[in-house]
C-alpha cells in the first residue's frame, strides 16, 4: 500500500549524468518491490510546480538509524529535477509510494536478462538481487547515448553472469543500441524472459526481439504522469488484455510494468480504434446493437403449396417426351 511520508534527504551525489538521491522514507522502503516507483513534491510549498514527478525506486534499505531509505537516480530534464538536484542534506522532502506494479519474477529459476537504458537501469539491481536469490542466471545489457549517461555498469557485473554495454557514440563498449547485442545475449544464456527499463523507442524495441525469440519480456515504462495514482488517466496506454481485447489502461497503477507483447507499442500516445471505449468502437458496438434488432430471419418467396410438384411433374413431362 502506498503512504504518503515528509521524509528527509539523507545524501545527494552526482553519478556522471546522474544525481543520486537517498531519502528517509519509512514506511515506503518496507513495501518497496523492483519496479515500483515513487512521487515526489518538487519545488517546494510555494511553488507553481504542482504535480508529483515520477522516478523508479533504485535501492531501499529497511534498517538503520534513520529509519527507511530510498534512493532514486535521475537526470535534470526541466524545473522539477533541477529542484531536485539543489536538494542538501536534511532537507525536507515529500514523498509517494512505493506505487505501481513491480516486475513479476519467474516461478522457475530460468535464466534472464535484464536491459537498462540510461538510468533506466536503476531498478534493475534490486530485480537482479531477486532474481539470483531465485536461482535465476542473470546477463545484463546496458546502453546509453555516451558513456557519462550509462548508470551502473560496476554493479551489473558484480552481480550478473556477463555484462555488454552499448554506447551510441561507442565512448564506451560496443557502438550501437542495447538490441543490436541483445540477440547474442539471448543466445548465448538461453534465456527465458526479458527485464527491460528504458526509453519507449527501446522497449518496443526489446519486445520485438522477445517476441522474435519466443520469450516472455517484461517493460517497465514511463508515459508522462500527472497524479501518478489512477485518477486523472493522463498515463493512460493501449495494451491488449487476455481476452484479445484492447484498452487504455493507466500506466500509473496497472503498470508501469507490462508484458511487452501486450503493449502496442506503435500506438502509444493514440486511442486505437479497436480500443473498447474508443469513440470508433463505440460507434461500432451501438451500431451493431441497433442491427440487432432488424429482422433475423429475412422472409423469401415461398412456394405455393403444389408449385414445387408442379415443377417436377412439368420437368418430368418434358424430361419424358424427350426420352
Ligand atoms: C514511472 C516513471 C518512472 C520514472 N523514473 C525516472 C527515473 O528513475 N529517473 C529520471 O530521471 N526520470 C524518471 N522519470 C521521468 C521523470 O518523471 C521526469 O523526468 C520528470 O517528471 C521531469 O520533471 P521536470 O519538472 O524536471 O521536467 P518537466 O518540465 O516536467 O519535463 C521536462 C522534459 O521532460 C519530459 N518528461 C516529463 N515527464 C517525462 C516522462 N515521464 N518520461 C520522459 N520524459 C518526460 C517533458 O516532456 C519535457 O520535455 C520517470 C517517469 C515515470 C512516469
Ligand atoms: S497519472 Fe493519473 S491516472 Fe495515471
């Protein structure tokens, strides 16, 4: 269950691109599971910034003199975390969580691979310690557009079976994108499922290759959030539901974990047609309804009683006279 905390920040640092950012949280980090995500008020009580932003939880601890702790990694992408970044030691902070649905871990200790991109990869380290508590082999893969934009390349490889990197101006590891090395992983550790937290553009892109091989992946996203708990359906996301059917789903409370080949990827950010709800299903539903209520069984000429014999006898007669 999510709590609403006034904690404090315990430690802020920066990691390359990166900040860092360790809160006492008590009461989030018991609940905490990998994937789960928490809000946090920016700005301060004054400010015009109103809505909680979002970050993936990265690490909690559950004891200590303090009491809980998350932390969380971002980047400055505009006031919020650029607030977030000024934080001190002690400051005040507020925060939500732990929210969403986390990643589902596999019944059977099967082998898996987990792939970060940028500080996507921060909630993939607590997804690993679980994973390999379960028996699982873990293989990470990890990209970013430069080397001082990859997060948590150290703590992939201490705690995984092999670890590859990919930057795209190839200042670090293999120049490219996570997918374009992420079939010889699969090959080589025979894997079962796919961890993935990133970019959409590289989720659809990993769900492509699990589908290609077969194997079940799973894709933490992060569509833009307003109040991050299932009300205002700004996250909302076409995904296909186990009866075929798809619906805008909140990202927010059903997600932000998904299993990659239910999301439509390509749709994201649209109301697909065939959506239950949609304005053109909706026009469909209604219009097959009225349908429904034209004649079932469309009356045809039938034939007089004695027409068919007649018929006969007449084909019969001609059929006789010419034999
Ligand atoms: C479930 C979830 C988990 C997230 N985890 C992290 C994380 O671990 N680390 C991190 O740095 N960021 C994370 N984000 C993105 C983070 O919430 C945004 O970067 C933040 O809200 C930006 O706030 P701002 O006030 O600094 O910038 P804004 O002024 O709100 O936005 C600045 C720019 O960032 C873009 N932006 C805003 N929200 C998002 C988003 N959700 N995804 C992509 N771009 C966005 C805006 O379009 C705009 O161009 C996550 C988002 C979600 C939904
Ligand atoms: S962000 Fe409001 S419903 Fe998801």
């Amino acid at each position: 269950m999510a709590v609403q905390v006034k904690g404090e920040v315990l430690d802020i640092r920066r990691i390359g691109s990166y900040f860092n950012l360790s809160m006492v949280a008590p009461g989030i980090a018991e609940h905490a599971r990998p994937g789960h995500f928490v809000a946090l008020n920016v700005g301060g009580d004054s400010s015009s910034l109103l809505l909680r932003r979002a970050f993936s939880i990265y690490r909690t601890e559950q004891r200590g003199v303090y009491g809980g702790t998350v932390d969380i990694v971002f980047s400055i992408a505009g006031p919020g975390t650029a607030w977030l970044a000024d934080r001190q030691r002690h400051d005040p902070i507020d925060i939500v969580g732990p929210l969403g649905r986390p990643f589902v871990l596999p019944a059977e200790p099967v082998p898996c691979v987990l792939i970060g991109g940028g500080y996507g990869a921060a909630p993939l380290f607590t997804l690993a310690e679980k994973l390999r508590e379960r028996g699982c082999r873990v293989d990470f893969v990890l990209g970013a557009s430069t080397e001082d934009r990859l997060f948590g390349a150290l703590e992939g490889k201490r705690m995984s079976q092999s670890i590859a990197i990919t930057t795209e101006d190839g200042s670090l590891g293999e120049r490219g994108r996570v997918t374009d090395v992420l079939p010889r992983i699969i090959e080589r550790s025979d894997s079962a499922v796919l961890y993935a937290c990133g970019p959409m553009g590289m989720l659809q892109a990993v769900a492509k290759t699990a589908e290609r091989y077969g194997i079940h992946s799973q894709c933490a996203v992060e569509e833009s959030m307003a109040c991050g708990v299932g009300v205002c359906m700004t996250c909302v996301m076409p995904v296909i539901g186990d009866d075929g059917q798809t619906r805008m789903v909140r990202s927010c409370v059903e997600g932000p974990v998904f299993r990659g080949d239910r999301v439509r990827w390509s749709e994201v950010g649209t109301v697909p047609d065939d959506t239950i709800g949609s304005i053109a299903w909706t026009q469909a539903t209604n219009d097959s309804l009225f349908a429904a209520s034209a004649p079932v069984a469309v009356e045809e000429d039938l034939p007089v009683d004695g027409e068919d014999a007649f018929v006969e006898a007449s084909d019969a007669d001609d059929e006789g006279s010419a034999s």
